[in-house]
C-alpha cells in the first residue's frame, strides 16, 4: 500500500471513529420501552389515544417492545391546564399517581430491564422527584411536550427534572434551558397507515380548513370568503348548526381543561381575569391587557356570522383523510397566542397538520416560519402565505391551475412519506440522545 492510500486508509478509520461517537454510523439496538404517554384510559377523554396511536406503532416498527403504564393519568389532567401552584387535593392526587407510576415501572423492570421511560408528563402528572427515582433504576428517561410556546409553564417543573425534554418546536429551545433541562429538538410527524390518501371521493374544487376557530383564524378565513374563494370549514366554533357537531379530530396537544377556572360573561370572571393580569403586568400594562384581549373576543363575535353559510361542524377523526381527499386545496393556520390566551403575540410554529395532511397527499397551504423550510421545499412539495393577500393570491392559483396543485400533492406526499413519518422522528431522537445505540 502506497503513502498515500495509508493516509487516506487511516483518516477514513478516524472519521469513522469520530462519527461513532457522534452516533452516526452507530447501529440500533431494540429496546423495552415504558410509555406513559396517555392522558386518559377513556380515548374519548383528553384524546386519550392520540400519542399512544402516534408513537407505539412507530416504535414496534423500529424493532422495539413498548409496556404501556397501566395507570390512568386521568385524575391528573381534570387539572393539568392549571397554570399556578397545585392545591392539598392535587397534591395528593399527584403523589399518587406518581408512586402508581413507580410502582408499576419496578415490576415491568423486574420482569425484564426497561431500558427508556417515555412520557408525555403535564407538572400536575407527576411529581418531578419521581424522575431521580427512575434514574436510580438504571432507567433514562424522555418526557415529551408540543405546547412549549404558548403553554411551556405547564411543564416546566417535570422538563427540568428528566433526563430529556423532547420538545417539537424548534424555538423552544431557550425555555427548557433556562429551566435547567436538557432540551431534545425533534419535530412532530405522522403515520401513513392512518394519514393516506382516499382515492374513491371526487374533489371539489374549492378549498378546506379542518379546525377549531382559535387565535386569529377567523381574519384569515374573513379573507377567503370576502374574495369570494370557495371554502369549507369543518370543525367547533364556526357557527355550524349544533346537530351538525361531532367530536372534533385531535390536534396538537389538549386543550387542557381548567379544574378552576372563570365563566365567561360574568362579573366575577371580569374582576378575576383582572386581579390576575394586574398581579402580571402591573397597573398599566394589566389593564392594556384586558382591552385587548376584549377587543378581540368581540371583533371574533362580530366576524361570526360571515362563516355561517361555509361551516360544516366538527367530523370524526376517521373522516379526516376522506375530507382531505376532498377538496382541491387544504389550508392551515400556523399561529398560536403566545400565553395561550387571547391579546397576547401570536406566534407561528409548525404543527401535526403540517405533516398529517401533505402525508394524504393534498395540495397544502399553511402559514410560513422558518422552521417549516427545514421540512418541505416551498413552492414545490407545499406552499405556503405570510399575509391576508398572498393567502388568497395563492388559494385563487391551485384552484384556477389544478395541474400545479396536483404537482404540490404529489411531491409533498412522496417527501412526507419518505422523511416525516414517526419512525424517523425516533431515530432522530434515539440519535441525539445516544438512546438504543449500541
């Protein structure tokens, strides 16, 4: 071997010696799994089979045994959306939860190591103590949340305590750090079993919002229909008739009900929300806040009834493809309140829409961010809208060009199935945290 096929035969040799220890040629290994990811033993509270339906199929594909916990988190989150300090009564119902929860871990670890504790924690789930238990197993764990940006208090106390925080929004990153934990960026994504096209329906040629009204929806849906773009609406709070309301689909995360919480309408609900915002922000800037967030409740009540005549009600979540599949272009609306409450900053980020639809092959239109880039090349596998005007720019061209709308579907759907399913966000995560590496 010549000089120089000895330099590159032990550069190539370090780098991969270098990779290893990166974790990128590294090889998987299976791994027993405990999930404690489910909200509700009831799926038809609290979408108690959202993740559960999300990540184990995903993980059983990987070559991985899940145990699932076999206690309900159900007492729990009557008062996960709590966001202040947990009364006795919580308290309690939380330590017994916790202690259900270690319990339960020592005797699937007796039977055969447990190799990750996975969670999807809220603080009221779980008492943040308990993670230096699991640690004293042997057991690293994984607690999972996708509410960070306009719900990260929820959470902070149970981020800070696990061994990692999987959060899924990019920006998100700060929070957890500033709390002390160790943040994991993975973003959300979908499952092609349950997201695929329907290819029996014919598609309409209007286009389709699959949501709750939320945030500033309904100023980019007054947009649509006051340049006359055909649309339908399908979800709570549209104005659809109540006999057309079925259960609506899970989105993101919950929303989580509230144990305590104010009435709407009522003096008394007023004077709290008040008392509460001056206690934040002071005098002025607490009563700056109860003016916008009025102002825009009412400028959301008087925009109501231009959405009448376009909104269907909620549908089940096994007709969400068969929608999907439906209409010419599907549309999202990227943007959150940054407290989760209105009057705040609205705040764009990347949801499970952004992956669902695009993975039943449509022609999808969402709010623009950054982060969406580093998911889909714009304007070839999805499109997306910074403005009222680009939003109906936009809509008007796939509806009026079907032949570059079905040129969006078809590359989306490919890249959707190809790099976005949950069994790549697990390698990703498995990857950054060194987990199942051998």
């Amino acid at each position: 071997m010549d000089t120089a096929s000895m330099l590159w035969t032990m550069a190539r040799t370090s780098y991969k010696r270098w990779c290893k220890r990166m974790h990128l040629f590294a090889t998987t290994v299976p791994m027993r799994i405990y999930s404690a990811v489910r909200h509700s033993s009831d799926p038809s509270l609290f979408y108690g089979s959202l993740w559960t339906g999300n990540f184990h199929p995903a993980l059983r594909q990987l070559g991985h045994e899940v145990i699932e916990s076999s206690v309900d988190l159900l007492p729990a989150s009557q008062f996960m959306g709590a966001s202040r300090k947990l009364d006795r009564e919580e308290t309690e119902i939380r330590a017994n939860i916790t202690q259900q929860i270690l319990d339960d871990l020592r005797r699937a670890h007796a039977a055969a190591p447990i190799d990750l504790f996975l969670s999807y924690f809220y603080n009221s789930h779980f008492d943040p103590a308990g993670f230096a238990e699991i640690r004293r197993m042997g057991i690293p764990s994984v607690n999972f949340y996708c509410n960070s940006i306009c719900q990260f208090d929820l959470v902070a106390d149970v981020a800070a305590k696990a061994d990692f925080a999987w959060h899924a929004e990019k920006n998100a990153k700060a929070l957890y750090q500033r709390v002390g934990a160790t943040p994991i960026w993975v973003q959300m994504g979908a499952d092609p079993e349950v997201y695929r096209p329907v290819t029996d329906v014919s598609r309409k040629a209007d286009a389709c919002f699959v949501g709750m009204r939320y945030a500033d929806r309904h100023r980019w849906m007054a947009a649509l229909i006051r340049a006359e773009i055909p649309v339908e609406i399908y979800g709570p709070g549209w104005g659809a008739p109540v006999a057309q309301q079925s259960p609506p689909p899970p989105q993101d995360g919950e929303a989580p009900k509230k144990r305590h919480h104010v009435k709407p309408r009522q003096l008394s609900s007023y004077l709290t929300l008040v008392t509460k915002h001056m206690q934040r922000y002071g005098i002025v800037g607490g009563l700056s806040r109860i003016w916008k967030q009025y102002a825009q409740r009412e400028e959301d009540r008087q925009v109501l009834p231009l959405f009448t005549p376009y909104a269907k009600g909620s549908i089940p979540f096994d007709k969400v493809c068969e929608v999907f599949s439906e209409h010419e272009v599907i549309l999202n609306f990227s943007n959150v309140w940054a407290d989760d409450q209105p009057g705040s900053e609205l705040i764009p980020h990347v949801r499970l829409r952004d992956f669902e639809a695009p993975m039943c092959r449509t022609c999808y239109l969402t709010g623009y961010t950054d982060e969406i880039t580093e998911f889909y090349e714009v304007g070839r596998e999805i499109d997306t809208y910074s403005s009222e005007a680009e939003l109906v720019e936009k809509t008007r061209y796939y509806l009026e060009n079907p032949e570059a709308a079905e040129r969006l579907r078809e590359a989306g759907w490919q890249r959707a199935r190809r790099d976005h399913t949950w069994a790549r966000r697990f390698e990703e995560l498995f990857r950054k945290t060194g987990l199942g590496i051998s």
